[in-house]
C-alpha cells in the first residue's frame, strides 16, 4: 500500500514531501512547455482563468510583484493633489518654466496661468495691472507680465553711461567706435545663436524639458527615446552647447586676475617656490643668468643644485602645466627684468624638444601660433644679440639637420641667438658636455650656469639615482612641505612670544604670517648654497691640475677647424667605442649570470629550471649575439676607414633584424615577473642574485638594471646617425643610405617610447584608482593623468547678493585629477597617528566629469574670498579655492587646455 500511494498516482501524494514536490516542479515545468508553444490569444485566455481562480490576497501578490519590477501606472499630480497644492508647486518655478509647463497638457496650460501664480511676480518689479480683471477674464496678470517684459529698455553699459553718466573717465573716439563695433557684433552673434535655438529644439525636444536648473534632470532621460530623424537635430544643440562651452572658456580669466584690476603677472610680495635668487652682485641683478629646469630631467635635484649662487632657476613640471603658465613662471621670476641669457634644460632628442607633456617643439608645430607665440615671448625676456644676449637649449639640437633648421627659425622669429650642443657625445646626457653650435663666449653654456664638477657627477650617475629619488619624492614631498610651514610658523611664533606682549601678538597675527612665508621663501632658496661653496672650495685644490690640464685642452680643442671628412671620422669613433662598451655590458650578462646557472644545471644541482632559463635569457643572448656581429662590421669598417667609406648601409643591415629586439621588448615585463617569482619561490637563486647583483663586474648594476640597456641604446644611436648625416655632403654615396636608416631606428625608437609611456601611464592610472576608495574603473586606453590639484570646496550661503559681499564657508577638502578626457572629483581627509607627527591622506570619490561638459567660472575676489572659482558639470557644481593666486593660474591655464583638446579630439 506504501508504494502505491507513491507511485504512478494521478494524485499529489501529500505525506512524501519531497515526491510532492517533485512532482509539483514537474507539472510546472509541463504547464511552462504549454505555455510556450500557446498563442497569445490562448495565453490571455489562460491567465484570465488563473487570475479568475485566484483569492484576494494572490491578486494583491500579484500587484505586488508587478510594482516592485515595474512601473505600471503614471500619474499626473496635478489630477490627483488638490489644486491648492498643485498650485503651490508650480508657485516655486520661474517664468519661463511657468511658460514651458503650460505646453504640457490643458490641465497644465489651466493651472500655471493663474493669477494667484503671476500676480506677484509682477508686483515685485512694480508692474500693476491698469484696471482690475473681471470675473472670467484668464491669465490677466501672465499677459502682463509678458508685455512688461517685451517692452523692456534693455542699455548696453555704452548707451547706460550715455544716459545716467559714468564716474570714470572719458574714452577716446577710437575707443568708442571700437566699443561700439564689438557690442554690436556680439549682440548679433547672441540673437542669433537665441533664434537658432528656440527654431530647432522647439521642434525637437519635449514641452517640459527647458533646459533651465529645475529640468536638467529630465534632459538625459528624455534624448535617447527619441526617434533617429530627431537625434539627428538634437547634434545641433551640442554644437550650440559645445559654442557655449567654448564661450565660457573664453570669458574665464587667462592671465588676469578674477577682480580685472591686476594680471596674474603681477608680483607679490613673495617668491615662487621653485626661484632661487642671489642679490649680492648688483650688476648681475641688472640682468641675471636664468635657466629652466625640467622636472623631465633625471634626478633634477642635482641638477638644481649645481646650479651657481648668481644664477636665477625655476624647476617646472613637465606635465600638468601649459606654454601659458610657463610664461608666467619666467615672467614672474624675472621680474621685470631682462635674462643676459636664458637656458632651456629638458628632454629631447636631436630634432625635438620635449618641452612640455604634449608639446614636442620641431620643425613640424614651430610655426603653430601657440608655439610661435611661446617663443617670440620668451626671447623678449632675453637682452638683444648686441648685448650679449642668448638662449641655450640644452637639447642635442646641433646634432641633426632638423634640429639646426629648428635653431634657426627659433632665431629668425624671436631675433635672439639660440645655440644647443652637437651632442656627438654619448652616454647619460653627455652630449651637454660636448661641443656647442656656434658659441662665441669664453665660457661654455654649461659653465655659465652650473658648477662644471656638479654637472658631471650628475651626468654619470643620474639615471640609477633617478629611481631612488622618484621614490623619494613621492613619500616625502607632502612631509617636507608641511615641516617647512610648521618649523618656520614655531620660529617665528617664539620670536614675537618671547619678544611681545600677548595684546601685540593678537594685533599683528598679518606680520607673523608674512614673516612666516618669507621664512619660508628663504629657506627654500638659502638652502644648500653655503654647502654648495664650501665643496667647490674643497674640490678646487684637488681638481686644480687636472681642471686646468681639461680647460687648456679644451680651449685648443674648440680652435681646431676640423674638415667634414675628420668630423665624420670622430663620429664613426665614437659609434664603435660605444658599439664596444654595449656589447661589454652586454656579455657581463651572460658570463656573470647566464654560464654560471647553465653549469648549475648541467651538473644536477639546478638553481633555475630550463623553461625559467629560457624566459629570462633566450633575449637578451639573441641581441647581444646580433650586436656582437655589428660591432665587428663597424670595427672592419673602421680598420680600412676612409672619405668615401659608407656606415649607411651596416645600419640597414642591423635594421632588417630588429625583429630580434621586438621579441625582447615584448616579453620584457614577462621576463621582469619571472625573475621576481623565481626570486620568492626559489632560496637558491635568491642567494645567487644575492652574490652577483651590483658588483664590479657588473658595473654595481643589479639584472633588471642590465636589462634596461637595450632600451637606452636606441636613442644613442639615433644621435650619433643624425650627427654623422649632418658631416656627410650632399654628394656622398652613404647619405641616401643614412637617411634610410635614420627613418627606421626612429620608427622603432618612437615603437619604445610608446611602450613605455603605455606602461608608465598604467601604473599611475592604477595608483590612482587604488588610493581613492569607491573610485570606478578609471584605466582606458587613451586615458592619462594630467594634473592634481588640492583645493578647498566652499559653499555659498546667499547667492542673491552681489559677488563682492558674498560669504563662504569651507565645507570640506577636495582633490581634483585632472585627465586628458575627464575630471575625477574626490574630498581629502588628512588623519593624525597618536604620539606621532606624521599624517596620512585618504581620498573619497564623489563624482567624474567629462570635460567637454564642464564649465568654468570665476569669483571675483573680495574680502571674503580670493583664488575661488566654479567648476560646473551637468547636474553639480562645486565652489572651489585654491591656496595661492599662482596655484589658480596654472590650474585654470591647463583645465583651458584640457578641455579644448577633449573638444578637438570629440569632433
């Protein structure tokens, strides 16, 4: 009987609970298979006879669930609410959305025209109605208002003077005639651009989206369900958006100040950070030596500080600032006067100067009139050839037929002498070092600013120190900079407590805090230079014989008038003294690391497995064995070396197997992850690297350090082919072969550097994204960062009074990072450790924006506020301040840049 209550029933058997339920999924997954194959007829007829069956409290699940996954009534208020409340809603709109929502229904039309809504709109501007409605008569006060407004006298700031008189002073007729040209073309562009609108999106957009703050929000909801006849027309308000944008940028300050009484030029009464000034020598002053410093430049420290007492220097960022702002730095550290020279130290290569992120200067955007302007603006600040005057790039410029032609339009334009070196030299930037194009002074260019001794440490030694420093600067910036305010604050705030009463102290709280950032000026700019003469003195009786050997040697050097022919003979020299020291290098690689595991392994006591020993130096022995054959082709060359002899086509030779150096860079960061792994996993090969990282033999280089030479050959080669095209005539067999070869390698070099920046902007990206907690997926292709900028958010707490007595409160911290396509908004919060000094920051995501729909305005300073602009996007805005007038110019002067391009690259 058990079984047969429990198999094949036509009933649900309710004592086996789980054969019940079985069988109910069974039945469901039947009814389920019927359903599908029903039509729809027959479905509505199913779910009637189900919703027929079912109790009241199944049919309100069923509600239920529909509510909870979707909308299934809309429903106007206004037919719901009492009028009373409807009206009292649409009491909060301004005009012209009073004027929008009446297209919206009849219902709509009814309620937003009544006179309770625009009576007082009318009486507060003093317009009454010249009788008294009657008891019918509809939307007596709305016709009122519109026919006040439609009459206004609207006077431009010209026919205003004209009528009620002005308090300042006369203008010239020329002025006027010029005023009057300009308000009226920009009235006309204005009317139109209004009839544009109001013709087309009239047609095109729904009654109730105005485009005013109350029904933004409804904007992106309401585009993408219209049809594509109309997404077509909609193009025509982003192009009216996207005249507006650009309009906005042009009416925010560039290089003036945000009240229009002073230009961000203008000095104050405290030095920029990175100026380092010396006013012993009063001549000097008249006009100093000034250089640029490229924060680009390896271990630019050191470089900062080779730098000589009477030499004016100003280290800049290479990214995050603008051909704009870095006039503004120069002309802010001049200021006022003239350079007797001017030099230029940043990274580049024989034909380009990277000057700025984005801003490679050649031949090619020369003569664009950012650039051009750039230029002809530096060299003002330079005194005239007849004085003496001169600008120095510390860019091999000299070296390539390029780079002269750049040297000479630089000088055609600005009518200063621009000179650089030839860079024939080779190795971590010696071609600075080397031999200058067309110097007639006592002193080289690199003399005139540097400590020569200082120069050449830094030379040798900049590319391993740069890591460190990189490092370096990133933990202990932010530290730095707050120790120098808080020491310099305690200094000064002893001083007057030990010397002052505590009414004096609270009077001139003004005079402790300038005293504190003159403090603090000075300490930045005094630091290191008394240590900086005491070595030079100490090094001068030591290198007095050999520095004076180096100069006698030198001066006979420059009056040597070599031929072409010699030229190209000492840049063939040095192409296989440098082939020789590469290759060197190179087979320290496989003597010191590679034969000594492949003996480990052959005798059975392994310390790196094959497949490992195959990943990390299969490579790298393919390119030293491939450079090991060009270097006995150029030393045969070299041997038999004469006027007609060609390099040319060796060079073509070693270009057709690059593929050799594809396969290495390619599977380079694999290489860098094995050796890391092999390193945790592996105690032996930990001891190995151990025993034979940063030795003699090894040059104190470590294995990723050797690794890295391939990479830096590159550009050494392309210096030295430009410098040896630059010796060969016209006429010669191997000029066609060296131009054939230069147009490959810098193919390949630009192959490298685009690797590398890859790579470099990846690890920022994800820097990024890792210390802002809540920050989306920011890592894209094309996306890097630009600038981040500290800034406080501030809030405006009565926005109907006049920009001059508004009050702010500072709400909060904020970060701005600044990308190519975006801005990522997040607030900063600094926390204490107990017991300790040290702070850490941590940053919150708020919001993104995309660039090209961000606005810009400025705050006019006032007592209350200063350096305080908006950042408007779609549906935020955010007050912001920055710390110093300087911080806001270079902000807003790149945020300009930024945006434009994002414009550029859209269309």
């Amino acid at each position: 009987m058990e079984s047969f209550h429990t198999r094949f029933s036509a009933w649900t058997p309710f004592k086996n609970k789980s054969l019940n339920g079985q069988l109910f999924q069974e039945r469901v997954a039947l009814i389920s298979h019927w359903f599908d194959l029903w039509t729809n007829k027959q479905r509505q007829e199913f779910l009637c006879t189900i919703f027929s069956q079912c109790t009241k409290s199944q049919l309100r699940f069923v509600q239920d669930w529909f509510s909870e996954r979707m909308q299934v009534a809309r429903v106007d208020f206004s037919t719901v609410l009492p009028r009373f409340i409807s009206l009292y809603i649409f009491s909060f709109l301004n005009p012209k959305d009073l004027c929008v929502a009446a297209q919206v229904s009849w219902s709509w039309k009814f309620l937003t025209e009544q006179d309770c809504l625009w009576m007082p709109k009318c009486v507060k501007f003093g317009w009454f109605l010249p009788y008294t409605p009657t008891e019918n008569e509809y939307g007596a006060w709305k016709h009122h208002y519109i026919a006040c407004v439609s009459n206004l006298d609207w006077l431009t700031p010209r026919e205003a003077t004209a009528v009620y008189g002005t308090l300042n002073e006369p203008k010239t007729e020329d002025e006027e005639l010029q005023e009057r040209r300009r308000e009226r073309c920009l009235r006309k562009i204005i009317w139109e651009k209004i009839e544009l609108r109001k013709k087309e999106l009239f047609k095109v957009r729904p009654p109730w989206v105005s485009g005013t703050c109350y029904s933004r929000w409804l904007k992106s909801k309401c585009q993408p369900c219209l049809p594509q006849t109309v997404r077509a027309r909609v193009g025509l308000h982003e192009a009216l958006q996207k005249e507006l944008l650009l309009a906005s940028l042009e009416a925010s300050p560039k290089r003036s100040n945000v009240s229009g009484s002073h230009s961000y030029p203008v000095l104050s009464k405290k030095n920029w950070q990175g100026v380092h000034r010396d006013d012993q020598d009063s001549s000097s002053a008249l006009q100093p030596h000034f250089i640029l410093i490229s924060s680009q430049i390896p271990a630019y420290e050191m470089v900062v500080e080779s730098v000589k007492a009477a030499v004016v220097s100003v280290v800049f960022e290479h990214s995050g600032i603008t051909l704009e702002g870095l006039l503004y730095l120069v002309e802010k550290a001049l200021d006022g006067r003239k350079a007797q020279s001017l030099g230029v130290f940043s990274d580049g290569d024989s034909r380009e100067i990277h000057l700025l992120q984005g801003y490679k200067i050649g031949v090619k955007n020369l003569l664009k009139p950012e650039v051009r302007d750039f230029w002809e603006k530096l060299g003002s600040y330079v005194a005239t050839e007849e004085e003496g005057g001169h600008v120095d790039l510390f860019v091999p410029l000299g070296a390539s037929e390029m780079g002269n032609e750049v040297l000479a339009q630089l000088s055609q334009l600005t009518g200063t002498f621009f000179t650089a070196p030839t860079g024939i030299a080779t190795g971590s930037y010696q071609h600075i070092l080397s031999e200058w194009l067309g110097a007639p002074w006592e002193r080289m260019p690199p003399a005139i600013y540097f400590n020569e001794a200082k120069l050449q440490l830094w030379a040798h030694f900049a590319g391993s120190l740069e890591d460190t420093l990189r490092a370096v600067r990133k933990q202990l910036s932010p530290l730095f900079k707050e120790l120098r305010k808080s020491v310099s604050g305690r200094m000064i705030g002893q001083f007057m407590y030990d010397t002052m009463s505590l009414t004096n102290i609270l009077n001139n709280q003004e005079v402790a805090s300038a005293l504190t950032e003159g403090l603090m000026e000075l300490s930045k700019a005094d630091s290191g230079r008394a240590i900086a003469e005491d070595m030079s003195q100490d090094m001068a009786s030591s290198l007095n014989s050999n520095n004076l050997n180096l100069e006698v040697l030198l001066k006979l050097e420059r009056k040597l008038q070599m031929d072409s022919a010699e030229k190209r003979s000492r840049v063939v020299r040095e192409l296989v003294q440098s082939e020789r020291k590469y290759v060197q290098m190179l087979e320290v690689v496989r003597d010191v690391y590679v034969r000594p595991l492949e003996a480990a392994l052959a005798s059975n006591r392994a310390i790196l497995s094959t497949a490992n020993m195959q990943i990390i130096f299969s490579d790298i022995l393919q390119v030293l064995h491939l450079n090991r054959q060009f270097l006995d082709n150029l030393r045969d060359r070299l041997q038999d070396w004469g006027p007609v002899h060609c390099v040319g086509e060796l060079f073509l030779k070693f270009g057709s197997q690059l593929n050799t150096y594809s396969n290495f860079f390619n599977n380079y960061p694999v290489v860098l992850k094995t050796i890391e792994k092999c390193r945790e996993a592996t105690p032996a090969f930990r001891a190995f690297l151990r025993r034979h990282d940063k030795t003699v033999v090894t040059n104190m280089q470590s294995l990723p350090e050797l690794l890295l030479l391939p990479s830096w050959r590159f550009q050494e080669y392309l210096q030295l082919l430009y410098a040896l095209r630059l010796h060969t005539p016209a006429e010669h067999v191997d000029r066609v072969h060296l131009t054939t070869a230069i147009d490959q390698l810098r193919k390949y070099q630009a192959y490298i550097d685009q690797m590398k920046q890859r790579i470099h902007m990846e690890e920022r990206l994800s820097d990024i994204q890792r210390i802002i907690w809540g920050c989306p997926a920011i890592s894209e292709v094309s996306r890097y960062l630009i600038r981040v900028q500290d800034v406080a958010q501030l809030h405006c707490c009565d926005e109907e009074i006049s920009f001059s007595l508004r009050l702010y409160e500072h709400i909060r911290d904020l970060s701005l990072f600044l990308f190519n396509d975006a801005l990522l908004v997040a607030s900063r919060a600094t926390a204490y450790t107990p017991f300790e000094r040290t702070s850490k920051t941590t940053y919150q995501f708020i919001a993104s924006v995309a660039l090209h729909r961000l606005l810009i305005e400025d705050i006019p300073d006032s007592k209350y506020v200063r350096h305080a602009f908006i950042l408007q996007g779609l549906r935020r805005e955010w007050i912001c301040a920055a710390e110093e007038e300087e911080e806001k110019a270079l902000w807003l002067s790149v945020l300009r840049h930024a945006i434009r391009s994002s414009m550029d690259k859209s269309d």
